[in-house]
C-alpha cells in the first residue's frame, strides 16, 4: 500500500525524503567533542530533523540533514555539542 496524501498540493513522496539533501543551506553546524559526550541521547530526542546517529561513544549530527538549528547543543547538559560557522567547513 503506498502513501497517497488526500490534500492537493505539493507533497512530497515518504521514499523521496532521504534522498533531499536538506542540509545543504545551512550556516551553523553542530561539532561534537566526542571525549565529553555523556550519551545521554537527548540531542537525538530534540533533533527535529532526526539526524542525529548514535556513534557507540558518542552521538554525531548527519550533515547530509543537519539544518544546523543548533538546538542539539542547546539541550546538552554536557556542552559536548558547539556550534562553528559552516564557513570553516567548505
């Protein structure tokens, strides 16, 4: 059974939203200090874009999704999570 939106509108397909490369425009990105990481996992519950993975010691943003929201950082009680400017990165 395949998903059929019953709204008219530009909607996307459930099997093409992986393959959009959302975090393409971003201006913030989120750095790990994968030493301070306490792997509480509550940067993977806020992530409203559910990027963030789970790297055995420590949890990491995708950046193929990443929008760079910076709320990660915001909710890590063990500041392991800083933003830096997408600039240094390309």
């Amino acid at each position: 059974m395949q998903f059929r939106s019953r709204f008219e509108g530009p909607w996307a397909e459930p099997d093409s939203l992986y393959s959009v490369r959302s975090g393409d425009w971003r201006q913030m990105r989120p750095v790990t200090q994968e030493t301070r990481c306490c792997r509480c996992g509550l940067c993977y519950l806020y992530c409203p874009a559910g990027c963030i993975t789970d790297r055995v010691t420590h949890f990491e943003a995708d950046m193929t999704f990443c929008k760079g929201c910076g709320l990660c950082a915001y909710v890590c009680p063990a500041a392991a999570i800083g933003m830096r400017d997408e600039e240094q990165y390309r």
